[in-house]
C-alpha cells in the first residue's frame, strides 16, 4: 500500500519539490493498494490536482473516489477534478445535504454517484465505513454551528483490511478516532494495524484534556504499529499521544509505503 499526501495543512518542508507544492487547510490523499486508486476527499480549492501533477500521480488512474464527510475542507475541491472520465464516487447520503445545490448539481452530472446504508467493500479488502457507532464515553464527536452542537452523522472512515490486519483511514474523526477504530475491527473482524487519522473532537480544553488522554491510552493498548496524525490535530494533542506511542506526523507531499 502506497498512500500520498496530496494537500494537508502544512508542507513538507524537505521535500525537493516544496516550492512547487501548496498547502491549504483541507485533506487530499491518493491511496494505492491491490490494484486499485482511490482519491480520499478533495480538500477545498483544488490545489489536490495540482499537487498530484508535481508529484508526479496520474489522476486519471482513480478508480474511486471517497468523501469522508460533509465539510468544505474535504469536499468542495470535487468541483475543481480534472477527471476525462466518470469515475465512481462514494459517500455517506447526507453530504449531499449538506453541500451547495450547485456543487450537488456537478457531482451529480460528472460522477457515478455510490451511496449506501451500511458498511460497503467497494473493492477487495477495502471498506467504506459508513456511519460509526459512538461506543466510547469521551468522544462526542460534536461540531459547532451557528452557536449549537451538532453531531457529525456522516462522518465515515476507510478501512483496508490484511490477511491479518487492518488499516484505518479517516477523515477528521468527528464520530472518535476510538470509535471508528473499534468498528473498522468489527467489520473486517481483523486487529488494529495502523491510522492515519485527525482528532477533531471538542472544542473546550478541559474536555480535549481527557479525551486525548483515554486516545492516547487506547493506541497503547492495541499496540497499534503504524500511527499518522495530521490535519486538525494541534501540537498539544500530538505532544500528549507522542509520548503514549510515538508516530510520524505527515505534510502535503508525505509519502507512507507499508
């Protein structure tokens, strides 16, 4: 499995490339595994297709693209795809409610649209998660909007599955990266092989204090082998999980090969 970072929040800063390439706050990834391409959420501005090109991905080649939820940062840059031909696209029903009727309208006319009600192997050993069970007692997995909490129902997750293991892919974690860990281990029935994953949970420290605290706890106790934060995840909580089970933190151009 191959997995690039087509735009993150920050840039690789010793990459050859880094001057060609451009950081947005949002979340692109190009993931290669068994054959297949899939293009894991757009970002926002479409610097994902710029990126791709200096970094020498073919986009043409996706097979699927997958859209972990509803927000602008990982959804609009579907309106800036290059794409010659359809390609298929999956996401949990209630982003298109979420996103502008005109950008509805694009997605609709240029892509085959995927919908589900359930978890979906779309492709061999490869699962999109759909909606994850909220089992945990410190991940709310809340938002804020115009000044009310609301729950991220569509917040969904991939995950790849081994002979023995399996790897998760999320988007911001809203639902609780514990959460979506847990349920990616029940849908494929295999144990935790690594994440590359966003903590995205709360908005009050006091509240983001235990939460990374239980995370950090649960990562050790699964013994999790391979660990890639980044996105929304700020210093403090990567500091307080680092010396729980040290990771590599990814930019725009990162490249992971497990």
């Amino acid at each position: 499995m191959k997995i690039t970072v087509l735009c993150e929040n920050s840039v690789c800063m010793w990459l050859k490339c880094t001057h060609h390439i451009k950081a947005e706050h949002g979340l692109s990834l190009f993931i290669e595994v068994n054959g297949t391409n899939i293009l894991f959420d757009t970002a926002e501005n479409g610097e994902y297709v710029k990126n791709a090109k200096t970094l020498w991905i073919d986009l043409q080649k996706t097979d699927f693209v997958v859209l972990s939820h509803n927000h602008d940062d990982h959804t609009w840059g579907t309106q800036f795809h290059n794409f010659k031909t359809k390609k298929k696209i999956i996401f949990h029903f209630n982003v298109l409610k979420e996103l502008p009727a005109d950008q509805v309208k694009k997605i609709k006319k240029d892509f085959e649209v995927i919908t589900t009600t359930k978890p979906l192997e779309f492709a061999p050993g490869i699962f999109f998660l759909w909606e994850i069970p909220r089992i945990t007692t410190f991940e709310r997995g809340i938002k804020i909007k115009e000044g009310k909490e609301i729950t991220v129902i569509d917040d969904s997750a991939l995950a790849i599955k081994t002979p023995k293991w399996v790897f998760v892919i999320t988007g911001c974690s809203h639902s609780g990266i514990c959460n979506i860990c847990e349920y990616a281990k029940k849908v494929t029935g295999q144990k935790l092989l690594g994440v590359i994953w966003w903590f995205h949970l709360f908005w009050s420290h006091k509240q983001n204090e235990k939460a990374i605290a239980w995370t950090a706890t649960y990562f050790k106790k699964e013994k999790i082998k391979y660990l890639y934060p980044m996105h929304c995840i700020d210093f403090e909580a990567m500091m307080a999980i680092y010396q729980a089970v040290p990771f590599e933190k990814l930019w725009t151009g990162s490249v992971v090969e497990i």
